[in-house]
C-alpha cells in the first residue's frame, strides 16, 4: 500500500505541477531546476504505470485453473470427495483433462490437502508396477525416488499391491496397495505452456 500512496503523491505533483503550469514561471534557475525535477518526476511516473499496464495484462491476476480445480503453487489440484478404485479414479481425472497427481506436485499436494481439511486420509496418485512387478515408476516413466517410500514399502504382499497411494498425515507417504480398494484421489491439470510433468 507504501507504493501504492507514493505513486499516488507523484501522481499529485505531477498534475499540479504540469508543464502547463511551469510555463508561466520565470526563466531564473530555481525554475530550471524545477522543470528538470518535474520532467524528470513525469518520466519516472510514465514508466511505472508502463510497469502497472503490464503488470495487470498478465495472467497474474486471472483465476488459472478451470473449474472445479484450485491454484495451489501454480499447480491445478482437484482432490476428490468420493472414492474410486485407482483405474476408475485415473479414468476420472483423465475425463477431466488430467491425470492423477505425480512427483513434481506431491509437497504442494500434501499441503493443500492438509490446509484445505480434506477428510482424505490417503489419496490415489499417479504411479504404478502393473507393467513389471517391483518396477515402480510414475506415470510419465520417472522413476520413484527411494527417500519417498514410507517404511516397509514398496512392498509386495501376496503380489496385487500395484498402485501407488500418497498417505497424507505421513512423511515420507508413499505406500502400495491393491489397485481395486478404493480411496480418494488427487488430479493434476496441466496449464498451457507447462512442462510435461
């Protein structure tokens, strides 16, 4: 608000003392150095509302993630409040032009999970060994970072734990499951001009 009121007062010197006004004033030097501050004032104040035009052009301002997805870190979040068994739930955010939730957003996930109050004690989030046992990695093909796994995962009980759950409460939190239980889920939206994940 500093700013706000300073560019307001420069604003205020600018108007009252405009070339307009100075004109009548005599050629002495206080004068001169008057018109110079003035000049020099104008110049100022024209760049920084070239700076403010700019700033309101810029999708800064704008609400960036479509509905029903929320701004989290400049991520798109939607974090289900029903359950769905991992496929379904991957068909689910794929219907949503999206995908379950991977590795670049997990701490921004838990977070707004967490600050949001979500009843989700777990989340489906997107990673799987289906393809080959043991061989996790993310959807895009990144492997899993080991520091992630919480304690005693993966692990492979009777060998149908193949899907990949984000336990929210829990660092590090990620754990393999049947992929058939259900759970909610997180989905990540990918803005225009956003990286592949």
């Amino acid at each position: 608000m500093k700013s706000a009121s300073s560019l307001a007062l420069a604003l205020a010197a600018v108007l009252i003392l405009s070339p307009a006004t100075t004109c009548a004033v005599t050629g002495n030097a206080a004068d001169d150095e008057l018109r110079d501050a003035v000049t020099r004032l104008q110049l100022v104040l024209a760049q920084q509302s070239e700076t403010l035009r700019s700033l309101l052009k810029t999708k800064f301002f704008e609400p960036r993630c479509p509905y029903p997805f929320s701004n989290v870190m400049d991520e798109c979040f939607f974090v289900s409040n029903f359950k769905l068994d991992w496929h379904e739930a991957r068909l689910h955010c794929l219907g949503m032009g999206a995908d379950l939730a991977m590795h670049t957003q997990l701490h921004a996930l838990k977070t707004f999970v967490i600050q949001e109050s979500f009843r989700a004690g777990s989340l489906w989030i997107g990673s799987t060994d289906e393809d080959i046992e043991g061989e996790w990695k993310w959807l895009d093909g990144e492997p899993i970072d080991e520091g992630l796994w919480a304690g005693g995962n993966p692990d492979s009980k009777k060998g149908n734990q193949h899907c990949l759950i984000m336990a929210v409460q829990q660092t590090p939190s990620l754990r393999n499951v049947a992929c058939s239980l259900p759970s909610y889920f997180a989905c990540h939206y990918k803005l225009e001009g956003e990286e592949t994940i």
